[in-house]
C-alpha cells in the first residue's frame, strides 16, 4: 500500500498499490533484467571507462532486485507489520470493498503472504485488533466489520434522514405545477400519477427514486431544472461515470458532471460543487462509495440546498466497501421520500415490446434475492417467439430479437 489518506469526497487512495499472494513469486533472472556490457567479458579483458561505470550500475540494479525477490525476507516484513500493526489486515480488507468479513477472510489474507505460521498469524489480528466490531454472535464463525466503516454508513445514514425529515424552505408548489405542465407541453405526453409522485419529492431536502433501466429516470429530472428556472435556483447533476453524467445532461438539460471531476474543479478552481440553496440529481446512486455520498450528502447540508438521488438497485454496486444504494434508500423510506417508477419507455416498437415486462421483472428478482424470479427472467429471455423457426432460423430469430434491443448508436 502507497499510502492511507483520503481525498476531499472521502475517497481513500489505498488502492494505489496491492498486496500480492506469494504464489505469483518466481525467480527472478537479474542479469536479463539489468544486461551490462561486460557480460560474457573475459576478466581482464579490455574495457572502457563507459563499459565500466555501466557495469558498475548493473550491479547496483542486480542487487537490488535480488533483494527484491527474496520471498523469506518478504514474509518476515509482512508478518512484522501485521504485528506492529494488527489493524493493517481489516483496512486492507475494506480497501478491497469488503464491508464486512469473517475469521476466513482473515485466515485467506495472511496465508496468501505468509507460507508458515499464517494461522497464528490471523489469530493475532482477531484477537489484538482493536477497530474490529463484533455483527454476529456466532463464536464459530464471527461476522466482522471495523468500527470506521460502521461509523461512516451511520453518518451516512443520519445525514440523509435529517435532510429527507426537514421540508425545503425555498419550494414553491405553484411552480412546481407549471414547471409540470410546460414539461408535459413540450414533451408532448401527460405524466402519469407515478411519475407526479416523483415530483411531490421536491418539496424535501432528500429523497431517492429507484427506476429499473428505461423506465424515463433522468427524463423525469428535466420539470426540476425547470423548477429551478422559474424560481431562480442553481441546479447541478452528478454521476459516477461521465457517460450517465452527460445522458443526464442531455434527457434533462441540466449542467451534470461526474464525481471526480466535480471535485477536481472544486480542489483547482474552488467552485462549489454544491451551491448555496441549489438543487442537485445525483445519479447511478448505487455506484457511488459511501465516502463520496457522506461528502455530497454534507455539502448540500451544509449549503442549504436539497437532492433527489436516483438509481436502479438491480445495477451494479459500488466497487468500494459498503452498500451505498440500501442505505440511503433505507432512510428515505423510512421518512417516505421514496418513490419507484415501474412503467419502461425505453423499449419500443414490436420486436422489443416483450423487454418492457422482462426488464422490471429481473430488476425485482435481484434486488429481492429471488432465484425463482430471476429464473422467470432468464426464461423470458431465452424464450424464442412464437411461431418461431427451430433449429439454426430459431438461433437466427433469438438473436435478432437481441440486436433488435440493443441502442443504436451512430458512428
């Protein structure tokens, strides 16, 4: 590890460097790796001043990586710092997006360093650590979390309630209502009873919206920039990757950003992420780390302003310790600032109808954990249509049911 700090959004920078299992070692051929031009010299052959100051060099390098590869001494390091510091382990453990882990994680950890005495080795960690937290009675297999991360969904946790608990004192209902009507105007449709739901969040300071894929999340964003237009408020969104932050930017019409580089031009510049009495989208919630959401959830605290965070459950989780997405959807249930929007738009036209159904189907099943839905999903999946030719026309017909699916893009 490179170093353990953390950036102004609460990301931590131990990912710089990794540990790596002593299985990968092998020997190393220090004379390929650092060539001198006397290799193969005879003693006391003829040589010139140039040749031997790089041969002197080679040697140094020669040296040095012999003791690079030296797997004893490497071992003996490892376990002298595990001792010195018992903690290393569980902060290597949550550098690797574990939230929490067993006395097997533990028992992987040091034997994958550590060829003998790796068990008495684990041991000492569970017994002399002093940040672990004990989650699960269980004396035979302990369930355990550090006392800093649980500290840090909490603050995650108790930011977003207070915020989904204290009304907006800026919300005007009468521009909420027009911004809904110009939007339903311009866009050519009525919203349903759903999606004004979503709406009524905006009188909140927090709230989160779960969408499975195509069901219109960001396009919904766009009556709050036109809220914020007809009451004279700074709108800002925010993603985790630049292409969700530019598709919200699109969908919407509201200037969005990802994280990293909303923090790059607050840390160069000193622009504020979050504006003083703003509104802010922030989306793919369920990808951002719990340290960026405690950040982000801080500054719109603190600056007066309020959110919608928005996201699929069913997508991808954060690579980062922690389930980010079920606690802040937990506290915005809690309070009932927690909306869903269920109907799909994205898929239209005859060949793809069949993916309305499918697609919130599967995003149930996964975030409820049930096997048999997302068996049902598979099979919707893999159902050729009716009246379908069998044999290579039917694999012919799957996939261009597939293609027929996929986002045209041009090029």
């Amino acid at each position: 590890m490179a170093r353990e700090n953390v950036d102004s959004l609460g990301e931590s920078t131990q990912r710089l460097a990794r540990w790596q299992p002593t299985a990968t070692v092998f020997e190393l051929d220090v004379a390929a790796l650092a060539p001198s031009p006397l290799d193969g010299v005879a003693p006391g052959g003829t040589t010139t001043e140039h040749e031997r100051v790089q041969h002197a060099a080679a040697l140094e390098r020669r040296a040095w990586l012999r003791d690079l590869g030296d797997v004893d001494r490497s071992e003996a390091e490892v376990a002298e710092l595990v001792q010195s510091d018992p903690g290393r382990v569980s902060r290597d453990l949550i550098a690797g997006g574990s939230a929490t882990f067993t006395a097997e994680d533990f028992d992987r950890w040091c034997s994958e360093r550590v060829s003998a005495e790796w068990m008495e080795l684990s041991n000492l960690v569970q017994r002399t650590d002093e940040t672990l937290e004990i989650l699960s009675p269980d004396a035979e297999t302990p369930l355990y979390s550090t006392q800093a991360q649980r500290t840090l969904e909490a603050s995650v946790g108790d930011r977003a309630t207070r915020l989904a608990n204290e009304r907006d004192p800026l919300f005007d209902r009468a521009a909420l209502g027009a911004a809904i009507v110009a939007e339903e105007a311009s866009l050519g449709i009525t919203f349903s009873a759903e999606q004004r739901g979503v709406f009524d969040l905006l009188e909140y300071r927090f709230a989160f919206v779960q969408g499975d894929a195509g069901t219109g999340k960001s396009t919904l964003m766009a009556v709050q920039r036109r809220y914020c237009e007809l009451t004279g408020r700074e709108i800002a969104g925010f993603a985790t990757s630049q292409l969700a932050a530019e598709n919200l930017g699109q969908k919407a019409g509201i200037r969005s950003v990802n994280t990293a580089r909303a923090q790059a031009l607050e840390d160069a510049r000193g622009e504020q992420m979050v504006q003083p009495e703003s509104r802010a989208i922030l989306d793919e919630t369920s990808m951002l780390s719990m340290e960026s959401a405690d950040a982000m959830l801080a500054r719109i605290e603190s600056q007066g302003a309020g959110a919608i965070f928005i996201g699929d459950l069913a997508q991808l989780p954060n690579i980062s310790a922690g389930d980010t997405g079920r606690v802040l959807s937990a506290a915005a249930r809690d309070a009932s600032r927690y909306r869903e929007v269920t109907q799909v738009f994205r898929q239209t036209g005859p060949e793809v109808a069949w993916m309305r159904d499918a697609v919130p189907i599967g995003g149930r099943a996964i975030r409820e954990a049930d096997a048999n839905g997302f068996r049902a999903y598979l099979e919707e999946l893999t159902t050729p249509p009716p009246a379908a030719p069998t044999g290579f026309g039917a694999c012919i017909r799957l996939r261009g049911r597939f293609a027929a699916a996929l986002p045209r893009r041009r090029v």
